[in-house]
C-alpha cells in the first residue's frame, strides 16, 4: 500500500490488487479513512463490505488491479471515495451484471448489485482490457 498527498492535501491510499491479502488491506484502508473522517461503524462497515467485494472481483475475474481510495470532502459534506480498476477480460453485459442473482462465477449474483446498494454513488465502465468502478460514501457536515 502507498499513501500519497496530491493537490489540494487530498490524501489516498494506493493498494495494487495481487491476492486475497490485498482485499484485507484495501477494506482496512477505506475503514481507516472513514474512520478517521468521523463515519459511525454502520458505514464504515457498509464501505469496507463494497470494497471487499469489488477487491474480490479483480483478483477473481481480472486477476490483478489496482484499489484508490481517497479523501474528497468538501466543506459541506465528508466523502470517501474509491476507484478499483483492473485490465482484464472486462464485463461482457453490464446491464446483466447488475441483476440480482446473475453471477459467471457460480455465486449468488448479490456482488455488483449489492455493492451499489450500499454506496452513495456507483459507476461503472468496461471493456476487454479495462474496468473501472466508481463508488463513494458521504456524510453531511454537523
């Protein structure tokens, strides 16, 4: 993992997506993140449960990538978000992976669409040789 500053002080962390120990490590950061951000433990859990999944989903599918998870809070409102990215095969029929109970891998089909149920935001892009989702969690300022 690789903790980098960028403009503007947003902080994220950079976790290359290899094995099953990297899954820990990207849902222990995005938890730490929200953690440290002030979520309460429902979404710091809701958030670590989608980036697990989605994790699972490079190293199952594409068998490497790439997790970036970042601090994009603004003055009204705190915000995680999370990019999980990979080269491989793609999702041949995206509409059709995000019903309920489909699955290629012989699995109850809850991944996708359960992940975007529990996200504030969810975005998806693919095409052999690359794909990208797009999730976040925020909360309002008190």
């Amino acid at each position: 993992m690789r903790t980098d500053a960028v403009d503007g002080g947003v902080v994220f962390a950079v976790i290359p997506l290899r094995n099953q120990d990297d899954i820990v490590r990207a849902r222990r950061a995005a938890r730490d993140l929200a953690a440290r951000l002030g979520f309460g433990n429902a979404d710091q859990t809701r958030l670590a449960t989608a980036v697990s999944e989605l994790a699972r989903n490079v190293i199952e599918y594409a068998g490497s990538g790439e997790c970036r998870i970042r601090d994009e809070s603004t003055p009204s409102a705190l915000r995680v978000a999370v990019s999980v990215e990979d080269h491989g095969p793609g999702i041949a029929n995206i509409e059709l992976a995000m019903r309920d109970g489909y699955s290629t891998g012989g699995g109850l089909g809850a991944g996708l669409p359960g992940t975007r149920r529990l996200c504030d935001s969810f975005a998806i892009v693919s095409a052999p040789g690359h794909t990208r989702i797009d999730i976040s969690l925020s909360l309002a300022r008190r």
